[in-house]
C-alpha cells in the first residue's frame, strides 16, 4: 500500500481562537519521501502533523476548511497506518512498564504475540534504550520516554512515520542516536517520514525535502532542502527558522555573585524514595545565572525541583537563608505554603501543560500575583508588561493548552515571572522555540539576572548553556565550573 499525503487549501481553527492556526495550505507528499515540516513558533506545525495522524479532533475541538487525505481519505478513517510522536514525553507514555508500553501499538494492531517481543527488543534497541522490558516507567526521563516513544513507533512498522521535535528533550549523544535509528528504520523500509524540528541541522542528512508553513497561512517555501536553504536561509533566519551555520547573537556579560540565598548539604534526591545520583552539595547566590546539565536520567530535573522546595530529599537538606527567607521562619522551603513560596522560588517545569490551571493566557498570569495579594490595578500593569515582552498579548483570551509547545513554553515562563521570585528554576526553558523567540526569551533570561533575579536552568541547549551558564553544574560528571565570559 502507498501513502499519498494531499492538502488542498486545508486550515483548521481551534475552538475558542479567532485566528486560523492554519490556512490555505496547498502540497502532496508521495510514497518514501522524508519531509521536514518548518515555520516560526506558533505557525501550525503540530497542528498539521495531527492532522495527517488523524488525530486532531472533531468539530467540537475546532473548525476545519478545504480537505486533507492519506491515500484519498480522511486520516481519521485510517487507525493503525500512522505512528505518531507528540512534543510531550508524558503524553506517548500509557503503560506502566516499558515492555507493555512497547507492546501497546502492536497489539491495537492485532499482531501475533509470536511477532510482538522481537519486534520490541530490535526496537529497543534500534533507539538505544537499554532497559529491562518490566522497568517501571514511572521512573523514566523525560528524554528517555521520547525514545521508548519511538520505539514502540517502529514496532508497529508504519507506513507513514510522523515525529513532533522528537529529539528536543535529549542530550547530545541522545539526540544521534534517536536521527540515527530513524535512519536505520528508514533504511529497512519505504515508509513515508514527516518531521517537524526547530533544529534545521539535526535532520538534513535524512531529509529529502522541506516545506515552510508562512504563520496564519499558505506555504512559504517547498523543495528540496540545499536549494531552500541556500536561497532563502537569511530570510528564513530572521522569521525564526534555525538556519544551519547562521549562529545567534546574543552576548552578555558573566554575573557577579551576590549573597547566599540556598544552600544543600549532603543532598541525595530521588522520587518516591528511590535515589538517583550520589549527594550533592550545591550554593545558589543572588544574581547568579546557573546552568545545570548532564545526559538523560541523571537527575537533573529531580535537583532542581528538590531545591526549589517542591520535592523532599532522599537525603541530606535544603537550607534558605535569611536573606531569602525573608521573615518566613522556617528555613525549609519544602514547608512553605504555596503563597509563601511562589514569592521566593518560582519554577517552570519541563511539560508546561503540568502548571496551567485556569481558561485563559492572562488568567493563567493573574494567578500568581493575585495569592499574593497584589492589588488589581499592579496585577494588571505586570500581566500587560509579561504578555508583550514574551510576544503573547495576541493570545491573552486564548486556553493554554490550544497553544504550541514554544506558546507554551513562554507562558509557562511568563507564570514564574509574575510574582517576581528571587530565584526562578527553568527546566528546559529554550525547549520547541524558533530563533526568533529562542533569542528574545535568552535575552529576557540575561535582563532577569542584569537586574538581580537568580536563574537556575536545566538544560541541554549548547547555545544556552555557552550564554547563560556562568557556573555550569554537571550533573552527570558531579562536578561544577565557574564560566567567565
């Protein structure tokens, strides 16, 4: 069977919006084609990638225009021909063990269970995922998930392959081997692939063709990777489109590290009474920018939420000093009540959808600073200031979870910001943004700490990293190293 991708003048509105996440679009992707999807935060690239997987959603979930099919039908009349890999780890998980999580999608299909482990232990190891098939997944990073993602993808053997910024939560050596066992699984077969990544670089030895989406419609540019890139790349760069070799200027100068505001002693972190990691012994100051990075699984996330008082330790203490504590008497930030805490230490997660509570972008900003107590005419001033400095005041009245994953992100930074914290952790802060937004939000990142904000981000981004890690913690290596720029 062939898979035959058309869109004719398709868009589709989310419920709710005003705006048209996308509109007029116009191409055809034929059989073995590997297709990486391009454009600006924001201008549909999910939406569309659910689309062809059919799985965006009936007509109480948005409007659709024009017509999309897969071999001349609807692709939600088609279950079974499509694997799909979202932007959130936590949504491809469904089972609680890694082997009945590679087994779901083969046994939707009705495969032979004869057919089904073999199927699952190439998989497994097509992706580089060295477990043991009753490891709770429960217990699994967030770069893990993606390649346990995958590969319960390529144990269904799909026709059309269909990935959303697959590797965007890996580390470095994760991220080859995730574009290297696509490679291999498209080596092995005629499988049509269709990708959407912000790094350009990461999918041009894969890849024999682009298409860009022009933000609120039509196509921008269509064909073959080198031509496009080549002649519209300086273009293509200032709409947000990480051209290769095209670096980002963003220069800033290191911190200077004022008083102590939290300090670990003999910390060991952990979820639910399992260590990860040996102790850590870790000092934030005032005005600082730290980064901390380290592969997959190492802990990363877990620190950062253990010291930013939102997770007990396996071991060993968090300590706030009085200068961040501030009249709270308790030195524990763990014991803080909510109130108490989001004026101190304010945290952005790494799945942003985990932090979003009410029905709207500006709701979701006036949460914060109205448990504070702020007054309403401050609430305002600082919401409005929030939306235009992270380019969202066109979706103020918009639920946050029709955004984009980039939307998402910045809306997820925006909620820390607006009680104005003395420390702020950012898991993954630059995760599914384009160069422009990518930019805008690290230069946001350098005013913070400019002006005395202490930023504690977990990342794998080099180029964030090389800016914004003035004492980078390595995770992985248990080591620290003060950067000076």
């Amino acid at each position: 069977m062939t898979v035959h991708i058309r869109a004719q003048q398709w868009g589709w509105r989310h419920s709710g919006r005003n705006a048209w996440a996308l509109s007029g679009v116009d191409f055809t992707i034929e059989r073995g084609e590997r297709v990486l999807i391009l454009g600006p935060s924001g201008a549909g690239k999910s939406t569309l990638l659910k689309a062809i997987s059919g799985v965006l959603g009936g007509q109480d979930e948005g409007e659709e225009l024009g017509s999309l099919t897969v071999n001349g039908q609807h692709p939600s009349q088609q279950p079974g021909r499509t694997g799909l890999m979202l932007q959130d780890p936590n949504a491809n998980t469904i089972m609680s063990r890694v082997g009945d999580d590679l087994a779901f999608g083969c046994e939707n299909l009705f495969v032979p269970p004869s057919q089904i482990w073999p199927r699952a232990a190439a998989a497994l190891e097509a992706v580089g995922l060295n477990l043991p098939l009753d490891h709770s997944t429960e217990f699994l990073s967030g770069g893990q998930r993606q390649r346990l993602a995958l590969a319960g993808i390529l144990a269904m053997a799909p026709e059309l392959l269909v990935l959303d910024e697959p590797t965007a939560n890996l580390d470095p050596d994760g991220v080859v081997e995730v574009r290297d066992s696509v490679k291999r699984a498209l080596d092995h077969s005629d499988a049509t692939m269709v990708v959407v990544e912000h790094r350009v670089d990461i999918w041009l030895p894969l890849i024999t063709r682009v298409i860009v989406l022009e933000p609120g419609g039509g196509v921008r540019a269509d064909g073959d990777p080198q031509t496009v890139l080549s002649e519209l790349g300086t273009e293509l760069a200032a709409e947000g489109i990480w051209v290769p070799h095209l670096p980002v200027a963003v220069e800033r100068n290191s911190s200077t590290p004022g008083q102590l505001l939290l300090e670990s002693n003999d910390l060991l972190v952990g979820r639910h009474g399992q260590a990860v990691g040996t102790t850590h012994e870790v000092q934030v100051h005032a005005g600082e920018s730290i980064v901390i990075t380290g592969p997959n699984g190492a802990g990363k996330s877990t620190l950062a939420l253990t010291l930013g008082g939102l997770l007990a330790p396996v071991a060993g203490d968090v300590t706030a000093t009085p200068a961040l504590r501030d009249g709270q008497k308790s030195s524990d930030p763990l014991k803080w009540r909510s109130r108490e805490l989001v004026r101190r230490i304010g945290t952005v997660f790494q799945i942003p959808e985990q932090q979003f509570v009410t029905g709207s972008v500006r709701k979701e900003l006036e949460l914060g600073p109205k448990a504070t107590g702020m007054s309403k005419s401050d609430i305002n001033e600082r919401v409005d200031r929030l939306l235009v400095a992270l380019g969202l005041e066109s979706l103020a009245e918009a639920n946050p979870f029709t955004l984009s994953g980039g939307e998402q992100r910045r809306l997820s930074v925006a909620t820390a910001l607006a009680t104005r914290p003395k420390i702020l952790f950012l898991d993954e802060p630059t995760f599914g943004q384009d160069r422009r937004t990518w930019i805008e939000l690290v230069q946001l990142m350098s005013e913070l700490v400019s002006d005395g904000t202490t930023l504690v981000s977990i990342s794998h981004d080099a180029d964030l990293v090389r800016i914004m890690g003035d004492r980078i913690i390595n995770v992985g290596l248990e080591q620290q190293e003060r950067v000076h720029v």
